[in-house]
C-alpha cells in the first residue's frame, strides 16, 4: 500500500497563461486569508475559474481572463453573481483593464501572485446559497484530495 | 513552473494500521455518499481522525483505533460529541468489538474498505456549530489542495 506520493494530472483544460495566473491568484488569496478551489462546478453546471471562501464564511467567485478574445467570448460572467458575495476578474500584467466592465474588482498577476487593483462590490448572498455552496465546496475539495492519495477513488468521484 | 506533479509528503503521524484503515474507511465513506477529511483540527485544538460530510451537511467524525491499547489510553473520546452529528469508531477485523462502548457506530475494515457492523446513533449539531464545522472543513480542504499543489504555499498554510 503506498499513499504517500500520490501524483495528480495535469488539469489541461487551461491555457498556460490561464494556469499561471491560477497559481499566482492562489497565492494572493492565502495571503489574505481565503482558501481557493479551482475549477469549481455550479449547480447550475457552469464552472468557476477559482471560488474562494474567507474566515467569515463568505464567497468570492475570481474569473481568469487569459486573453482579450477570452473576456469578449464571455457572455455568461454575470450569471456568477447568484453563486458569490464578490466577484472578481484576474487578468495578466499586460491586458487592457479598461475594458473591463465597472461592477467587479479586478486582480492583475502572474504566476507568483497577483494584486487587487479594485477592489470588488459586496452583493450579499441568501443565507441558504451561502450555506449550499460552502456545503459543495467542503465536499468537492475532499473528494479531490481523497482521489489525490487514492487514486482508485478517482472514477468515484467526479467533481 | 511545474504544479502538475505535486508530491505530498507522508503524514507519519498514524501507524501502518492506522494508515491502511484510514484509506478504507475513506473509501468505504465516498460509496456511501460522504466525502471524509482525514487529520481534521477541531478548534478545541483535538485533532479528528477523519471528519465526513454528507450530502445534506451532517457531519460524521470516524475514530480510527489501531489497537486495544490505542483505545484504552484514549479517554478523551467523549468530547467529539460536540463536534459531529453521528461518532464512529473503525477497528481492525481482530479488533474486539465488544469492548467499544454502546454509543458509538462501529465500522471494521483495512486498507480496501469498510463495512458498517452498527449503525451510530444520531445526536444532532445544532446549526450554529454545523455551520462553523462545515466552512472550517471547507478551508482546511482547499488549503490542503493549495499547498500540494504549490508547495511554495505550505508554510501559510497551517492546517
């Protein structure tokens, strides 16, 4: 029985810059006391790019934009408001955050962190959405990491 | 930069027995519809063998007793009652079972799974203390999967 390295795949659904930017919001996130879970399913079936949830309980969807055509081919961002307190778009060094539309925060990074360069309107969410999500947060993030040291658990598993 | 092959390092904190029934009792909670956490910091500074979530948020903490001794010198197992709705001992199948005390579930396995030979009965949470289990256990997970997943992050992270 071996469960000490266990070695997960590549997500490969993302672009590298998309990934990098992952990692950096990541970071960022911990710094100031949130816990991110990346590609995270919805109930509604749409997947956010990071939902992150604080000390306080509350939640904070961050949308990555790898790319202008990748922000414009988005017509669906708004539906993330019924899933989140904050919502927050984090984009590269270089992208052109004028066009980003006013009623999100904005996060610019790389892959070693990222800085909130707006901070992000409060839309409070109902009690019973806040207390589904963080219930399917805990479950999504525990079945990934049982499926991380036991990889036979995987097929069992399809968050 | 590399986050596709994360290596955890091993817990070393449970014996071979112990470790091979956390894995089975993981897996026999995930065909049961539960997703466990295993090592889990309760805030009265205890640590939980594994702590479960089910689908309707009702949280079962699974003690895992690799021995008659470990269950003997463990007197302080009563005080998980304040932290979960349903107590479970896992033994070993040369465990024996009629030592265990009247009130909890029993479920006997190794390393390949588990089996529930009784059924622990139900003392519910109340909601206040669900509510702060079910997001502390949200940002344990998530900040697990951070820090395997960037190790660069493990010292932030003290779960």
């Amino acid at each position: 029985m071996s469960v000490e390295f266990p070695i997960p795949k590549p997500d490969g659904r993302q672009s590298v810059t998309a990934q990098a930017l992952q990692r950096g919001v990541l970071r960022h996130l911990v710094a100031h006391g949130l816990f991110g879970l990346p590609e995270f399913s919805l109930v509604s079936g749409r997947r956010a790019d990071i939902i992150a949830l604080d000390g306080k309980g509350q939640v904070t969807i961050i949308e990555i934009k790898s790319s202008v055509i990748d922000f414009r081919t988005d017509t669906k961002w708004p539906e993330y408001r019924a899933y989140c307190d904050r919502l927050i778009f984090a984009v590269s060094l270089d992208f052109p955050i004028e066009i980003l539309p006013d009623e999100v925060g904005i996060l610019v990074g790389d892959a070693f962190g990222a800085e909130m360069i707006r901070q992000p309107p409060v839309h409070a969410l109902p009690a019973a959405t806040r207390k589904a999500l963080t219930l399917r947060f805990a479950r999504a993030a525990a079945g990934r990491l049982t499926a991380l040291y036991d990889p036979d658990m995987r097929p069992a598993i399809d968050w």
